[in-house]
C-alpha cells in the first residue's frame, strides 16, 4: 500500500469509499456532498476532486484535512512514504 492510500484509509473512510485497482474515491472532504466526486489515482499518488477543483498530492492534502503548514505536511507526508 502506498503513502496516500495507506493515509486516505485511516483518515476518508468517514466519507465513504470506493476503490478500484488504481484509484480510491470518496465523498470530498473539502465540501458537502452525497456523491463522490474526490478521486486519488494511487501509482501517481494526486487527488482531484471533479466537483469544487481542489488538487494536488500528499503533501497538499495533508495540510487541508490537518489543517498544519506544509513544512509539518512534507515531513508527515515523508514519514508516511518511509512505512
């Protein structure tokens, strides 16, 4: 399992999940919604969501549900990449 599934599992499944081979899709958690529309392709470890355009990688996510900076993001995003 890669860094941002392996961080999606513990901290989305609030939101409801889906999986497929190569993506991992849940309710956004940047807005309300009922369907899914947040998608993170696992390989290139991004995430969209297709309804409010937020976007980006580990690291960015990190900082919008944690609400840290992305200094403390990157190393978090690091240490989750060396487990």
């Amino acid at each position: 399992m890669n860094a941002i599934t392996c961080y999606l599992s513990s901290n989305l499944s609030r939101f409801g999940e889906r999986r497929g081979s190569d993506f991992f899709k849940a309710c956004c958690p940047f807005h309300d919604e009922k369907n899914p529309s947040f998608s993170v392709h696992k390989v290139s470890g991004s995430f969209v969501c297709f309804a409010c355009g937020e976007k980006g990688g580990l690291a960015e996510l990190i900082v919008q549900i944690e609400a840290i900076s992305l200094n403390e993001a990157i190393k978090k995003a690091v240490y989750l990449r060396g487990n």
